[in-house]
C-alpha cells in the first residue's frame, strides 16, 4: 500500500518547468502564448520575450497555442526546461472556399467571396437557412418577410438591380442551381378581389427543404469576377450552400434537439373597452352598440408558441468511402392561434473513390415535406380583405368571443371576429421536395480531370381552404372553397473539364471549361367555387358547388444551355489573375436575344509576399484586388417575349351553345433579353498581428441596363400593356468586414466581428427608343378609402424605394394640411405632390462577440440599420376617428388634432424613421468534461434568446418590413400592413456526439 502510495505522488506531483517560445525562422520570442497542461485547467501565459513558467507533472503534455501559428503538444519527460519553436499559420490563407465550379484557396482568391462556416452560423430557432448568414455578412441583407412560422426571406447582396425582374441572388445546393419561380407560380394560379385574400399570399420559401443542421458553409459571391461563371444568373449575386459530408473514421452518430417557447414581440395599442365607451360618451356619439364585455382581441389571438427540433446524424468511412446520412423534425407553433409549421427532412450524401483513387463519385441526396397551418393574415398590398390581425385591431372591445348562445360575436361581413378567423376559416397548404445530384470526377491524366454532374429537383405545393357558411366571409356566398397545386422541376446535365498544374516553384495554374444544359417545367391549377348546401363538403368536393369563380391552369418550361470557362494563374504566390467567361442561352427571350456572353475579370497582388514588404508583426499579410465582369438576369418567368392568348368571361353562341371567347393576352417581342449588370470592385483583404486582427474593404459599383418593365399600349389594342427592355439602375457602395481577438488567453478568449456597409441606388434613366416616361408609380396602398393610390415612384435621377405623396405640414380647424409644392396657392391632391422619404438605409451593419471561459462559451449578435423609412400604412388605415363607432381605432388617434369626421390622407405624416439596432440572438453554452465517458465524443448544452430587444423609433410593431409581392414583380420594402408579428423566443437546446 506504501509503495502504491509513493508511485501515485511521483506520477501526480508538479514541478516548475520553464522555457521559451519563439518563432521559426526569425527566432524572436512570441509573447501572449497560452501554455497550458493538456488535459487540465492548469495555464500560463509567454512574457514580452517568450519565456514562460508553469507548474506541471512530470509526465504531462504541454499544449501551446497562438494566434498566427500552427499550435504544438510537447511532452514534459521528466524535462525542467522546455522551449518550442511555432510555426506560423498559413491555415487561413490555405482554407478552400467554394466557389463556382470549384474551389479556390482562400489566398488565391482574387474576387469579394465572404465565407460562412457552420461555427459562425446564427443560433436559435432557425428554419429558413437564410437566418443563418443573417447579419453575418457586409453588404448581404437577409430580411423574414414576416414572423409567420417557416416564411420565406429575402437577400439583397449589394443593392437591388432590378425594378421588375426579380432580385434575389442565384441559390447553388452542392453544385444544383435553384431555379426561384415563386413569383410567377403565384401570379399563374392567383387571383385578387373579393374573398381571395383570406386564402395565403406569402410565397414558399425555397430553401426549406434543407435542414439547417445538415450545412456545412454558404459561400455569398458578391462581385462579377466570382459570379460571372453564372452568366444570366449572376447579376444579383451568388450563395453556394454546401450541405455536411462524412469523413474517414469509425462511425460517429450526432444528436442536435432544442425546445423553445416564442412570444409576441410587441402588441399595437388600440382603445380598451373603457377607453371606448368613454370616447363615445365624451363626444355624444349613441349610435353604437355595447355588449357589456372588456375584450382585448389582441390577446385572444396570439398565444404562447411552443417549438421543437430534432436532428439525428450518422457520419464515418474507410479510405475509399464516406457517408453521413441525416433525418430531422422541426416544429414551430405560430403566436398568432391556428398557425404552424412541421417540417420533415431527410439527407443521404455519400463519396467513394475507386480505380486507385482516379475516380469519385458524390452522390447528395436531400428531400423534405413541409406541412403549414396558414393563418388568415396577409401582408400582401392593396388588399382589403380577410385579415385577422386587422380586425383584432378593429374589433369592437365591447363584444365578447362568444355571444349568450355560445356563438361567435358578430358584426357584419367587413368587419369579423378574428377568433372565428382562426377556428373556422381552413388554409393548408402541404409543400414536398426532392433535390439531389450525383457528380463523377475522372482523372485522365495528372492535372487533367472530367467532371459529370447528374442534377435534379421536383417540388410540389398543394393548398387547400375554406371559408365555411357559418363565418360572415361565407355566409352570403354560402361557402367558400379554394384549391390549388403547383409543380416545378428541373434536370441538370453539366460536363466540366478541370486542368490544375504546379509548372514549377513560381507558377500555379488552375482552368475549367464547361458545358451546362437545364430544363424546367412549370405546372399547376387553381379552383374557387361557391355556394355549397353543407360545411362538410368544403374542398374535399368543389363539384358540390354552385358557383364556380375561378378554374385556371398553366404549364410553361424554359431551358438554358451554356458554355463556361476559367483561368487562375498565380505568379510567385504574389501575382493572381483570374478570367472567366460564361456564354448563355435562353427560351425565355426572343428570337433575336437568346444567346448572351457575359466576361470577368479580375488581378490581385499579394502585396506582403513583396521582399521589399516590411517583416514585422503589425501587417501579416496584405491583398489587393480589382475586378470587372458583367452578369446578367432572366428571371421574368416564361414565355413572356412570344404571343400569347387566353381565355375571356365572355362567351359567343354557336348553334344553341356558349363558346369562351379567347383574345390575346400577349403581343411579341422579338427583341426582349436580359438584363446586364456591369460591375467594378476594388477591394483589400488583410491581416494584422499575425492573424489576431483580420478583415476586408471593398468599394464596387454596379450599373444595370436594358431594365424589364412593362408599358402601357395606347389604344385601340386589346393587349393594354407590353413588356420590353427600357432603363438603367446604379448601385455603388463600400463594404467593411473586420474581426479580431481581444483576448486570447488559455483560460478567455474574447473574438469579435463586425461587418458594415453602405449602398446608393438611383435611377439613370426609363427610356428607350420607343418607350419612355419621367415617372413611374407602384405600390398601391392598402385599407378601406386608399383603392387606387400608390405609395412609391420611380423617377429618373432618383433612388428606388422612394416615398412620393402629400408633405403633412400640421393641423387647422381640425383637419389636414400640406405643402402647396408647385406654389399656386391651391392645394391639389394630385398635383402637389414630392418625394417624403426613402426605404434605403444610409448603412447597415451586424455586430458578433463570442467568449470562450474554460467550458463555457457566451456569444451574442446585435444588427441595425440606420436612416431607411418606414411607410406606417397599418397606422394610416386605423389611426382616425373617422372610422367610428363602427370599428375600433389606435390610440395615436386621439390627440392628433383632427377633427372626429376628418379625413386623412397619404401624406408624409405617416412616414417614420426606421432606424434600429436589435439584439437578434444570446447564446449561452457548457461543454462537459466528457473524459469520464468514453463513449462519448461531444456534449454541450446551451440556452438561447432571440429578437430580445429592439431600440428604434418606429411606433409600428417593427420596422423591418416586407409586404408581399407586388403587381410589378419585385418584394417592396418598407411598407408596414398588417405583417405577421415577429416573436421573441427563448430555447434551451444540446447537442451529442458518439
């Protein structure tokens, strides 16, 4: 027992042990060094020369790390001096991003790429993998269009480039490009007026059918050098998402769950009950109806919203073959009653390499079924109809939910309980995709390689509502049954050449070429029918209705062939030229235009790989790099450039029986082609401290031309309008992403980064030679008195997103007044008229601090923007007394001056700042001391906060607003009606690996 004893204090004592750490090759001693005893919470830290003291055992490993510098494990043996010598770190520079067609070495990229890992991905509740690169990158703006569980995002990188077109960015799954058709399957199978907008406007995110568990990193490719090689697909920029592959090893099995409970951020302030009836008492006003009840309807329909995911993952391999196979579940309650979202996902993706490793194959396989319960809410403009946040906004405060008989209290058709809404109005809709590839890489000879890759994607949306008899909405039409599906696939052939060669020491090239063949197919039907003797028919039969409103469908497909080549070349490790170029053609355009060439290029100068650069630690390593290219953009749907014919309402009879009238609904344009989009770049990447500090600059500007718009026809013509290339949009702005260590000790670690940018947008020009105007209005503004005018204008010379209206100067006697703009001294509402704001920040910018203490890690993210406008429309439709006794009103409403019949108009009284800074996510973290299980590999629990708070101005529920699509094609921002709230959650989430 003595003898155990002494063995177990020889092997367990400390002793002093001392040394140096320098760095290769200068010998200069490294100072700030974490030294710490492997396995142990037992840490030094290098003096101002390198030397260090720490106490160890004898038979102990010592682990030194350092920012720059690849980190060593030494072991002691019983040594009292140990001294090291780090070698500096080129992991960074050496780090391959993908990018189009390949993948680069970080320091040879000479284009503006920014890189998103996994690790730096945004935390939470994520079920679009938009969230992830959410604040995350400069000059990439990622907006939910709502708060509506598993609603689609939108990206802006650099800018907006189009009016009508379309702007987002080209999405590209493992080497599948995504054809985003959302806009026009929506207006193919849509409808407007009446009932219909009770039915879900929102489009469906297309990115939903990837888990975010299952990415490995998203690639944002934001100048014309690195989305070139994309050609008519690249003006809008490029997000490369590549999904988590297996690695060589035995098989690792991960577990990822979260739980999260979601409230309502914010709530509108409206009359109370009392409020009300004193209001109506104040002002001698009898004719209203009080039922007695004190109902806050705000409350009656959000909710506290529970959420859950669960993702199981198998990963490992041989020499020869890897795989990692995925399944996973998200469910996310709405806060708003009777919405939801379940999303199933499920990932295969193997590699296996075969004939002495010349051939490998990847296959990726991925599919989805998203379920939603839609909730009666629709943000979509110049609408007036079903919605239930508007009419708990409005609803009488003195009704109860439920009258004496236990049904639901009623008002009239216009204005409903919006408890009914959600309980008896029905809006489904079920979404399945498939999205897969298999790529072969050959090796024919040394650098000379052949890729094949095989691509496919199906996706099919199927919505089923109904408004039933019992609900005012149905109840004169004798319900309501709307039914409607959409497919969508594509096929993917490309063959790609890839030439890599070392010529010698000094000279690197890399080269592929290409050919790209795709085709797509889109399909679908749409039926609203009225009129049913019973509820239980609802669409399960619309054959039992009486009255048939709608039955359209449509099948269009489009294909794209191209040619694709590029050349990098490095010189000395210094010198970096990279030439792409990209030859499309397109059915999408006419006769005349199918085919398009679109070039890049760009250089790059590793400035500190100079002998005459100066050695020090201050700059490590220094880069610049200047790009040009064009790029262009198709996505005006199809067969928008060749004649067309549709079906009227109207019929002609022929022998005793009614034949559809079929007229043109679409004259030719053999001359209709893409937009292109030149673009210059000149950028700086750098480093600083040997790593500790890094970051990027970029300045670009953008000019788009051959604009796609469409104008009015002057009559006599049956078709009144015509789509064709007219106009010119510039965007030029700066970037600035920059990130670092504050602290870097063997106990703390603090890391921040932040990205910052600014854009400018104007208008060049909305002529041709046969088309031309000075002014073009949109965006029509929604609520009861508003039909028929628009919000916005685009005007030559000016940016997009201009506010054009009345300018509010005060109130008089109890009404309105403005500015007489064209000085007459009459006032005109049509004429006196100007811009009153703007939807463009003057910058934004996204901020990320991370701290690592021993086994626990905290990080938080703050993002904001600064000098946009907000168009309060919501505030616009209910903030006036004029509406009375019939509905409620906000409570702004009562000390604005006016009088209690006085009308309001659009004016830039509504108009508010939407500047903000939110706190998007807190994520607090523990990792176990999984030593005592050896069974396990990884475990750490965490709990998250999201949306915690937001500083802004703005009175609505929140300034980052999107309604839905507009009639020209092209999301508009900074109109705020009606928008599904967005949600502050709290999680509690953990992640096992064995």
């Amino acid at each position: 027992m003595t003898m155990l004893c002494l063995v177990q204090v020889t092997a367990f004592a400390q002793s002093p042990v001392t040394g140096k750490v320098t760095a290769t090759g200068s010998g200069e001693g490294l100072p700030g060094v974490s030294v710490v005893v492997k396995g142990t919470t037992i840490g030094s830290a290098t003096s101002v020369d390198g030397s260090y003291s720490i106490e160890a055992p004898a038979n102990s490993t010592l682990v030194f790390s350092y920012i720059g510098f690849v980190g060593q494990e030494v072991a002691v043996n019983n040594r009292s001096v140990v001294n090291v010598q780090l070698v500096p770190d080129t992991k960074a520079l050496d780090e391959v991003v993908v990018v189009g067609y390949g993948t680069q070495k970080r320091g040879d990229i000479t284009g503006a790429i920014t890189s998103v890992g996994a690790k730096d991905f945004n935390k939470g509740v994520v079920v679009s993998p938009q969230q992830l690169i959410q604040g995350r990158a400069a000059g990439v703006n990622v907006t939910p269009s709502s708060g509506r569980p598993g609603g689609a995002s939108t990206i802006r990188i650099r800018g907006g480039t189009s009016i009508s077109a379309g702007n987002e960015p080209l999405y590209v799954v493992d080497g599948v490009p995504l054809q985003l058709s959302n806009a026009s399957r929506q207006s193919n199978i849509g409808g407007s007026g009446g009932n219909m907008m009770i039915f879900n406007q929102e489009p469906v995110n297309p990115l939903n059918s990837i888990n975010p568990s299952d990415i490995e990193s998203m690639e944002i490719l934001k100048d014309a050098s690195a989305t070139a090689i994309y050609g008519s697909r690249g003006a809008n920029g490029v997000v490369i998402i590549t999904t988590k592959k297996g690695k060589q090893g035995s098989m690792s099995t991960t577990y990822d769950t979260y739980a999260g409970v979601s409230k309502v951020a914010k709530t509108l302030d409206v009359l109370s009950a009392d409020e009300y009836r004193q209001f109506m008492k104040d002002n001698n006003i009898t004719n209203f109806t009080d039922k007695g009840a004190s109902t806050d309807w705000q409350d009656q329909i959000f909710r506290t919203a529970y959420s859950q995911n669960h993702n199981l993952a198998v990963s490992g391999g041989t020499e020869n073959t890897s795989y990692r196979a995925s399944v996973g579940y998200i469910s996310q309650q709405g806060i708003i009653i009777s919405s939801g979202i379940d999303n199933y996902t499920g990932r295969v993706n193997i590699n296996h390499k075969a004939l002495d490793k010349k051939l490998s194959i990847d296959l990726n396989l991925g599919g989805a079924v998203v379920e939603e319960d839609n909730a009666p809410i629709s943000s979509a403009l110049g609408g007036e109809g079903g919605n239930i946040l508007k009419d708990a906004l409005r609803f009488n405060p003195t009704y109860p939910v439920y009258d004496e008989k236990g049904n639901y209290s009623q008002i009239n058709q216009f204005i409903i309980n919006p408890v009914s809404y959600a309980e008896q109005i029905e809006d489904m809709r079920t979404t399945r995709r498939n999205l897969g590839n298999i790529s072969t890489t050959y090796n024919i000879w040394g650098p000379l390689s052949v890729n094949v890759n095989l691509g496919y994607t199906y996706e099919n949306i199927k919505g089923n509502a109904y408004v039933p008899r019992a609900n005012p909405l149905g109840q004169g039409v004798g319900g309501l049954a709307n039914t409607q599906a959409s497919e969508h696939w594509s096929k993917l052939l490309e063959t790609t050449l890839i030439f890599k060669h070392d010529i010698n020491a000094n000279n690197r090239i890399d080269a592929v070429g290409g050919y790209s063949y795709q085709y797509f197919i889109d399909e679908g039907y749409r039926n609203r029918v009225q009129g049913f003797v019973s509820d239980e028919f609802k669409y399960y039969n619309i054959g039992a209705a009486s009255q048939r409103l709608t039955t359209s469908s449509y099948r269009e497909s489009s294909k794209l062939i191209s040619f694709y080549g590029r050349v990098n070349y490095s010189l000395l490790d210094r010198y970096l030229v990279t030439l792409t170029v990209r030859r499309d053609g397109s059915s999408r355009f006419g006769s005349g235009n199918k085919w398009g060439v679109f070039p890049s290029g760009s250089v790059a100068w590793r400035v500190s790989n100079e002998d005459f650069f100066p050695k020090t630690n201050l700059v490590s390593d220094l880069k610049l790099r200047v790009s040009y290219g064009i790029t262009g953009n198709q996505e005006i749907g199809n067969l928008l450039s060749l004649p067309t014919l549709g079906a009227t309402s109207a019929t002609y009879n022929i022998g005793g029986s009614p034949i559809t009238i079929v007229s043109p609904e679409r004259y030719a344009n053999p001359d209709l082609k893409w937009e292109e989009t030149a673009q210059f770049n000149i950028g700086t990447d750098f480093q600083l401290f040997k790593g500790r500090v890094y970051g990027s600059l970029d300045y670009y500007h953008k000019n788009t031309t051959d604009l796609l718009l469409s104008f009015n026809i002057p009559s006599p013509s049956v078709v009144t309008t015509q789509l064709a290339n007219v106009g010119e949009v510039e965007n030029k702005g700066v970037e600035l992403a920059l990130g670092g260590y504050v602290f870097d000790k063997a106990d703390f670690q603090w890391k921040v980064d932040l990205n910052w940018s600014r854009n400018r947008n104007k208008v060049i020009s909305l002529s041709n030679d046969q088309w031309s105007t000075k002014i073009l209005q949109n965006y029509e503004l929604s609520g009861f008195g508003f039909t028929g005018i628009n919000s916005q204008a685009i005007i030559p010379g000016q940016p997009l997103g201009n506010f054009y209206g009345l300018r509010y100067i005060g109130t008089e006697n109890g009404i309105e007044q403005y500015a007489d703009v064209n000085g007459n001294g009459r006032f005109n509402q049509t004429e006196d008229v100007e811009i009153i704001g703007n939807t463009q920040p003057d910058f934004t910018f996204g901020i990320t601090n991370t701290f690592n203490y021993k086994r626990f890690d905290l990080s938080f993210m703050l993002r904001g923007s600064q000098g946009n406008d907000v168009l309060n429309n919501t505030a616009l439709d209910l903030q006036r007394k004029n509406i009375l006794p019939g509905q409620n009103i906000l409570k702004g409403a009562l000390n604005d001056g006016l009088g209690n019949t006085a009308a309001v108009r659009y004016s830039s009284r509504w108009i508010e700042d939407g500047s903000f800074i939110r706190l998007d996510n807190l994520t607090l973290g523990y990792n176990f001391n999984i030593s005592r299980f050896p069974v396990l590999k990884n475990a750490r629990v965490y709990v998250t906060g999201q949306n915690l708070f937001l500083i802004t101005d703005y009175t609505g529920l929140d300034p980052e607003v999107i309604s839905s699509i507009s009639g020209i094609g092209e999301s508009p921002r900074g109109i705020d009606y009606m928008t599904y709230p967005r949600a502050r959650t709290y999680m509690l989430g953990a992640s096992i690996t064995f």
